[in-house]
C-alpha cells in the first residue's frame, strides 16, 4: 500500500494558499469536521466516494493521494 499523503499535499497546497487548504477550511468545503480531516492524515482512510471530493480539492488524484480506495459498491 502506497503512503498515505493527505497531509503533505494539503500543506503543500496550503503554503499557496493558507485559508483555502488549513484543516478547518477544507472540512468546511468537504462538509466534514475538521478532526476528521486529521483522522484522514494520520491514516484513517477516507470512503471512496469523500476520497474523489477530497483528491478534487486538492487538485489531484485519488492516486496521489497513496491511498488504497476500494471501488464503490
């Protein structure tokens, strides 16, 4: 399984553009609460569906992400 990079891309992003991409922010957009976000970058794998919502937000993949998403069923 791939490494799990939610947080370096979030904080990549957020160095561009910090009220857009800190934790809070982006739960907000996602509509989740932002402890859940930093479930997600300790390595709480997100469901497939939140993980396509996440990867757009971050302007990336699900893969480059290094997340092992199951398909939806």
């Amino acid at each position: 399984m791939a490494k799990n990079r939610i947080k370096e891309l979030r904080t990549k992003a957020a160095e561009q553009f910090p009220a857009l991409f800190s934790t809070t922010a982006l739960a907000a957009r996602l509509g989740v609460d932002e402890r859940t976000v930093s479930r997600w970058e300790s390595g709480t794998r997100p469901r497939a569906r939140m993980a396509k919502r996440l990867a757009k937000e971050l302007g990336v993949t699900i893969d480059d992400l290094g997340l092992d998403v199951p398909a939806e069923g």
